[in-house]
C-alpha cells in the first residue's frame, strides 16, 4: 500500500513539473520602430545587454531571450 501511495505521489511529480515548466504565455515583442530598435537595454535576469530588436518583455521587464524569462 505504501508503495502505491509513493508511485501516486512520484507521478504527480512528474505530472506538476511538466505542467509548471509548460512556455509562459504572455511573452511578446516590445513595440520596435525604426528610432528605438538599436536601442539597448539590460536583461533583468543576466544582466546581458540586447537591443529592443532582439528583446523579449515579459511584466514590464526586459529580457534577453525567453530562456531568461523562464528561468
Ligand atoms: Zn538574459
């Protein structure tokens, strides 16, 4: 019976990870015009400088790649 308990508590460990680690939806691309998309601007999580052409927002806050916004 413990061992059903604990393969029932594994799988739902399983099933939790994979519907936490699911893409975020919200990701969009900044409004970019001509003036603006050479700008740069930090990465919120690494710090790492993009231009408004290569960045990601997510909450108001800029982001390198989606892999920063997921982190
Ligand atoms: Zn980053």
């Amino acid at each position: 019976m413990l061992k059903i308990l604990l393969l029932a508590a594994v799988l739902f460990a399983v099933y939790y990870f994979f519907f936490r680690t699911k893409p975020i939806k919200e990701v969009k691309r900044p409004h970019v015009t001509p003036e603006t998309m050479d700008d740069m601007v930090p990465c919120a999580k690494c710090g790492t400088y993009v231009t408004l052409d290569d960045a990601y927002i997510s909450g108001g806050r800029y982001f390198c790649s989606t892999h920063c916004i997921g982190a």
